[in-house]
C-alpha cells in the first residue's frame, strides 16, 4: 500500500514532497484511493490567508505539490531542496501512463470556455493511444443543469478528474463533489485545458527553468498584474514567517 507523504509547512500549508508525484499517484489509482492534488503556489498561498475555507481544503488534500517558484524558494531556504512541479505536467504525465495502466484510467474533463475541454481531450485521445476520455464538460454549466452533470460524474466513476475553473473555484468544486467519484484522483488544473487546446502558449523551457514563468504571464497578460501582487506579498509574509519561527514572540515577552 502507498505510504501517505511527508508534509512540510509553507507559511501554516502543508506541501508534500517527492520526488515522483506521478509515481505516488499511480499507486493509489491501483489501489483506487482517492486524492485530491492542490497545485499551491504564491497566490493560492495568500488567498488561502483570507480565506478559511480554502486553506481548510488545502489542508485537507491527500496531496499538496509546489507548483510555483515561490513556494520551491521557499522550502530551498528551509533546507528542502525540491524541484519544482506544475501542475500541467503533472497532469500531463498521469495522463501518459493513462492509457498504458493494465486497467486504462478513464479521465473526465470539466471547465474552460465552450469548445476548449473537447479540444484539450482529443489533442490528448490522438498523443495517447488507448485513451480513454470518460466525458467532457464546459466551465459554463448553468445551475439548473447541475444535479444531471452530477449525476453523470457518479455514474461514469472516472479515474483521472480534472477540473479547469481557476482558483479558488476548482479547488472549492472538488472538495465539495469528490464523494461523487470517491476512488478517482482530482486535480485542479486552471488554464491547462487552454494549453493542450492550442488557445494559449506556455513560456518558454528557459524561463520556466530559472523560475521566471510568471514574467512570460504578466507580459502576455497584462491584465494579470493584480493578481501578480501575491508575489512580492508571499515573499514578505514568508520572511516574517521565518523571522517569527527563529524568535517566537513568547520568548520575547519578559
């Protein structure tokens, strides 16, 4: 049986580390235990800091992955050297082994714009033979259809779920519906399905690897800056974290 992995704080979140996520996660798919997968990083972070319910989920979760390079940086100057890994390839690799597992994992595509999961799922039905995609559903379900997508997640029991509706939206939809499909992983995905649908590019191998993907972000979509704030803020919050643990306030107080 597949051992639960070790955690280790990110200002008060859990992040578990490995050096084979994909690996871990197959075993339990064969064990048919479910997972919920949080790819944390900067900005989840601070959202997770003003919202309870998120950081209730986040704590949650079977599986925390370092997804941004804020959070990487931040374990490296607590001692844990541990690479990096978006949650894009992390999907993107279960869904390589997805079709070559003894019993092919089915997997379920939900959110995005009309038309993206559709594009995102043949992209991938024509790069892994033996896939098998269980179904696919936009991000723009009305409400009053809502109990027959339910229904039909609880009926097709998918193996590999994974859900584009952006954070902090995927992760509250997850931890809400997840006993629907009770053995199948879910993971929050974001604009992944964006990506694999050929709609947006990511940045470069060369950025990505000197942790500079969020400048590829920011330049592609100015738009964007606001939520890029969370950066310099995590970074803060991190140094006055560390400061607080070195010298707690309790040993201050005469």
């Amino acid at each position: 049986m597949s051992e639960a992995l070790k955690p280790f704080p990110v200002l008060g979140l859990p992040v578990h580390l490995s050096n084979d996520y994909a690996g871990w996660l197959a075993a339990r798919l064969q064990e048919k235990r479910g997972v919920h997968v949080v790819t944390l990083n900067a900005e989840m972070t601070m959202q997770a800091e003003d919202s309870p319910a998120l950081a209730n989920i986040i704590r949650q979760a079977e599986l925390v992955i370092p997804d941004g390079a804020g959070v990487v940086l931040y374990l490296r100057s607590q001692g844990r050297r541990i690479e990096r890994c978006p949650g894009i390839e992390l999907a993107e690799a279960l869904l390589q082994r997805a079709g070559q597992a003894a019993e092919p994992w089915s997997v379920f595509f939900y959110g995005g714009a009309p038309g993206v999961a559709e594009t995102a799922a043949n992209h991938w039905q024509q790069q892994v033979p033996g896939l098998a995609i269980a179904g696919v559903q936009n991000g723009f379900l009305p409400a009053e259809a809502q109990p027959e997508f339910r229904q039909m997640l609880q009926t097709l029991q998918p193996r590999l779920i994974f859900v584009g509706l952006g954070v902090p939206r995927q992760e509250l939809w997850i931890a809400e519906h997840r006993h629907l499909c009770p053995e199948a992983v879910w993971i929050g995905v974001g604009g992944s399905f964006d990506i694999w649908a050929g709609e947006k590019v990511r940045a470069p191998a060369w950025l990505r690897d000197n942790h500079l993907e969020w400048v590829y972000r920011l330049y592609k979509e100015p738009w964007r800056w606001r939520r890029m704030l969370a950066l310099p803020k995590f970074a803060i919050r991190a140094l006055i974290y560390r400061l607080t643990q070195r010298h707690p306030v309790s040993q201050q107080l005469p």
